[in-house]
C-alpha cells in the first residue's frame, strides 16, 4: 500500500488543485440548539444567516471555525435536535475536528463538563485530542498540536513525520517522528505543554 500510494506534499499530477476548504455543510436541527453549540460553546461567530438557496424554507447559518474556513448548517425550527448515535456508512462522516490553543486544554474541558457533556481525551502520538458530540450526535474533536508548526509548513511536516515512521516500522505516527522531522526541516517548533492522556489508539463512537 505504502509503495502504491506513497505519501508527500508535492502537488499531484493532476487536471487542478484545490486551493484549501472553503467550507462544509451538514444537515442541523433547529437554529437554538445548533447556535448554542458552535457559538456559545466552542466560541465560533455566526457570520452569515440567511435561507437555504435550494430551499428557501431553510435557515442557512455559517460559523467561522476560527481561521476564515467556515461550516455551514441547514436548519429549521421544526427539526428537534437529537444526540442519539450518527449511522456510519460509505458517505457518513465518522467526526469534524477542530483546532484549540495547547494552552486552552483545561479550560476546554472545563467548559465541557460545565455544559453537561462528557468527553473523552486520546494522546493521538503527534497531537492530543477531546471527544465529545454536538446536539445531533456528531462526534466532535477538539485537537491541539504537539509543536507549534507554521502552517505553510504543516503538509511538509505531515509528509516527513510519515516517512520516518514508516523507516521506524511504527503503526501510526508517534511525537518522536514529528520531533525527527522537524528537526530534519530545520524548524524549531516549540513543544507544548499538555496533560497526561491514553496513548495510541481508541475507540471513539
């Protein structure tokens, strides 16, 4: 697989390439309950309402994730929320990420546990991570990087950090790897400080 697909930051030989995500839209539940959650929760501003252009008896809301990139929910007053568990699938998406401030970690699951939701935090080896669910059921996570990487950079990284794990003959990328690639790149990225988590793999539903 390693050799078929091989993995690097060049631009592919392809007819174009995408210039970086202009937004994703889900399918909300009613407008209250999805502004409670991205807005007041994880402090993402609404800057655009306005109907669905397919489908005008829709509300479309857009929030900014924090960076300019936005996500885009349609909603209607007349669809409950519901956190029952998604259906997976071919198609489905299995979880959003979003990224925080490494030194936001408590605060975050402060503001978690204040809210009533559980959550559960994974050391992802080259970033940390919070689980929890938005108020349709959708697995939200919350991730910070290990090392403070430019992000003109981070593809580079990614792509280095694969390669030496995969010299190593590790299952999945470790801080180790990262650490060696940024060091090979020359970058002097600075590690965060975060707390102590499961590492490896879990399960996250």
């Amino acid at each position: 697989m390693s050799d078929e697909y091989p993995t690097t930051a060049a631009k592919p030989d392809s007819p174009f390439h995408t210039t970086g995500t202009d937004h994703v839209t889900i399918w909300g539940s009613n407008a209250e309950d999805t502004i409670a959650f991205y807005r007041d929760l994880l402090g993402m501003p609404l800057v655009l309402r306005q109907p669905n252009l397919d489908d005008p008896s829709q509300t479309h809301l857009f929030f900014d994730t924090g960076d300019g990139r936005i996500i885009t929910f349609f909603v209607s007053d007349d669809r409950p929320s519901n956190q029952g568990r998604q259906r997976g699938g071919v198609g489905a998406v299995h979880h959003l990420a979003f990224s925080f401030d490494p030194e936001d970690f408590t605060t975050v699951m402060d503001a978690l546990e204040a809210d009533g939701r559980g959550y559960n935090v994974f050391d992802r080896g080259i970033f940390q991570s919070l689980y929890t669910h938005d108020n349709n059921g959708l697995v939200i996570e919350l991730s910070t990087d290990k090392f403070d990487i430019p992000d003109d950079r981070r593809a580079e990284v990614l792509a280095e950090t694969q390669r030496i794990r995969e010299e190593a003959g590790a299952n999945y990328a470790e801080e180790e790897h990262m650490k060696a690639a940024l060091e090979e790149l020359g970058l002097d990225a600075e590690p965060a400080d975060l707390p102590d988590a499961a590492s490896g793999v879990g399960g996250v539903d």
